[in-house]
C-alpha cells in the first residue's frame, strides 16, 4: 500500500483531486466514487478545477459504492441524489452517466447482480475513491464481510447507523439496509484510492494499514491491490506504527509515483 500523509485535510483534498485528474485525463473513463464526508472537499477542489482551469469531465462514467435501500434515486438522503448535488452536476456530468446500485428495487438480489453487469460494460474503472468507516468498512462492508463478496444487500452497523443519522431527521430513520459493491468489485478498479481525516479514523486507517487482512476489517483488503493509494492527514495517520518509515518514503518518493506523471 502507498501511504500519502498529508498536513491536514485541505492538502489531502488537492492530493486526492490530482489523482482523479490523473484518471479523467486518460481518455473514456469509470469513475468510482464514495459518498459520506470525507470526499465532499476532494468534489469541491475538483469543481474549482473545472471551473477556473478547464478540467473536463466529458468522457467520464460515474459509478457509487452504494446506496440505502428503499431509498429512490431522487430521495433527499439517496447517494445519487447526494453526488448530483454535490459534485456531478457542478462539473457537466449528465445524469444519465451517474450510475449508483439500485437501493428502490423490488428484486434486491437482481438490482446487486445487474450493477456487476453494468460495471462489466461501463468503460474500466481507473480509479475508486473510497472513505473509511471507524469500523474499517468500505463502501457499506461492515466488519466479516467476505473479501470476495459482489454487490449484495448487507446490514448497516448501529454505530455506522449512529454516525450517518447527521444526515437524518434522527438515527431511527436511517436505513437498516444497503445495498453495496462487495470488497471483491471494489478490488477490480485500476487503482483505489482511500481518504482519512481526523482522529476518529486513526485506529481504522492503523488497522486497514498495517494489521492483518482479515474480514474483520474490510478496507484491510486494499492490501491485495497491487495500485492502492491511502491518502490521510496527520490526525488519521496517529495510529501508524511505521509512521518513521511512511515518513521515509514519502522523501525518497520516485517522480514516477506521483500525480501528474501518467501513472
Ligand atoms: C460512502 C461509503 C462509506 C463512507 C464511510 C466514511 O459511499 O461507502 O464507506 O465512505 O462511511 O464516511 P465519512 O466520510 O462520512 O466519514
């Protein structure tokens, strides 16, 4: 894994952007993107990009890690709704081409199977941006989800329930139920890319890092990417034991490493 630790969370904002940019620079592209809060200054500083420098998002597919389910797509709290309005709308890209797991569908098992089937015929996936949960999820694997699992319906943890109900009139009211890419379609983009902010995800981004692979801490499996990046400020880097050498090897970092240089 590749280990960007950055000041502070505006810098990891521009650190992420210039890794999509990277992406969108490759010609007709996926893009995986994740919801929640961390993401939403890497949107912004990408919205800056598009509007002041030019940064296009023309040939750019947008797929979401998940979404809530009975939760229609034009739902206030829905993901698609939330992307739209965040970032895809901001940067011209239409809404046709902002896809997200079918959380509203009668046939939830189908509406999981049809989004591998879509991801199958998009253009590749160069690049997934991912957050953390403080309980080591990705997109909404919780902790024992299967490290080959595809998109399937998984049951939210209370504390992630608890974490999202700011989002919510209140915890009661939001969903018990997700339907999300399994970690095994989250490993198949070109490169993963993962951010962290604060202390409250120090000991998820320590375990994810450095402890074992295991299910019980599904963004551990960015382990097995061969192109995994996790890109933190020094808040959710705290846990790090091998903070000296991450140190390290961000001072003897080969040019080719770093954004901008086609990688
Ligand atoms: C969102 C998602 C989640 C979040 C995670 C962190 O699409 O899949 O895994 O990335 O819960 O959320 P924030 O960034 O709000 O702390």
């Amino acid at each position: 894994m590749d280990v960007w630790i950055e000041p502070e969370a505006d810098a990891v904002a521009r650190l992420a952007a210039d890794f999509v940019q990277d992406a969108v620079g490759a010609g007709e592209i996926t893009l995986g993107l994740a919801t929640g809060s961390t993401p939403v200054a890497t949107y912004r500083e990408l919205i800056r990009r598009h509007r002041e420098e030019g940064l296009s998002f023309d040939r750019v597919h947008v797929v979401l890690l998940d979404e809530y389910v009975g939760i229609a797509p034009d739902h206030p709290q829905s993901y698609r709704r939330f992307i739209r309005d965040t970032f895809t709308n901001a940067v011209g890209i239409a809404p046709d081409r902002v896809h997200g797991p079918a959380g509203d569908a009668v046939d939830l098992a189908a509406a999981g199977a049809d989004y591998e089937a879509l991801l199958q015929r998009l253009p590749p996936r160069a690049l997934q941006l991912l957050g953390i949960g403080r309980d080591g999820h990705i997109g909404f694997n919780e902790p024992t989800s299967s490290l080959a699992s595809r998109t399937r319906v998984k049951t939210l943890h209370p504390d992630t329930r608890a974490d999202n109900a700011r989002f919510f009139a209140d915890s009661e009211s939001v969903p018990v139920h997700a339907l999300t890419m399994g970690i095994g379609t989250i490993l198949e983009a070109r490169r993963l890319v993962l951010l962290a902010t604060g202390d409250t995800k120090a000991a998820a981004v320590a375990a994810a890092v450095e402890g074992p692979v295991s299910a019980s801490v599904p963004a551990s499996a960015l382990q097995l990417h061969p192109a995994a990046m996790v890109v933190i400020d020094e808040a959710a880097a705290g846990g790090l034991a091998h903070r000296a050498y991450h140190a390290e090897v961000a001072a003897h970092r080969p040019a080719w490493q770093r954004p901008g240089a086609g990688a």
